[in-house]
C-alpha cells in the first residue's frame, strides 16, 4: 500500500516538475536525495545485522577468518553506485517522455 501510494505521489510531482520546466539534473537530484538517504538507511540497518550473523557462523569452522569493515564499505558503495545509475536512468527516460503526453495521463 505505501508502495503504490509513495509511487504515484512521486509520479505526479515528477510530471508537475517536468511541466515547469525542470531540468533533466534537477529531476534527477530531486529523486536521487530522497532514493539515497533510504539506501543509506538500509545500509546502516543491514551492514551490523549481517556483521553479527556472519560473525556467529563463521565461529562454526576450525579454520577462523575476521570480516573486515572494508568488505561493507564496498558493498555500500556499489548499492549507492547502483541507486544512482539506475534513478539517473529513469528521471532522463521521464524527462524525455512528451509533456502533453505526461500529463494527458493523469
């Protein structure tokens, strides 16, 4: 439910946007604030859940390894890495679309 509600209250403040002429790096910093903080988020909440979980089972193996902080530094970057090619991606793909056409569907 929040989902779809978050989805088309985002869609139609990208087309009221597109509709006073925003720019394409405008739209794309307008969506690409409010996706990373969440990205962020999840990757504070996640990286010391998995820390620990990691942790626990590799205490099971004779042969011990330490997870180093590097290894979650890395995998934020490339989730941030992706968030930001992939929002980019859409808000030119939603720039280009038509205005009239944009707003004729809603």
């Amino acid at each position: 439910m929040f989902k779809i509600h978050f989805k088309t209250n985002r869609r139609r403040i990208i087309k009221n946007k597109i509709f006073y002429f925003i720019d394409i790096f405008g739209l794309a910093a307008l969506l690409l604030k409010d996706f990373l903080k969440l990205v962020a988020l999840s990757c504070l909440v996640a990286f010391p859940v998995a820390w620990w979980i990691m942790h626990a089972w590799l205490q099971n193996y004779e042969y011990r390894i330490t997870t180093s902080w590097w290894i979650f530094l890395i995998a934020g970057a490339v989730a941030i890495l992706i968030a930001l090619f992939t929002i980019s991606f859409q808000a030119i793909r939603t720039a280009i679309v038509s205005h009239v056409r944009s707003l004729g569907s809603e």
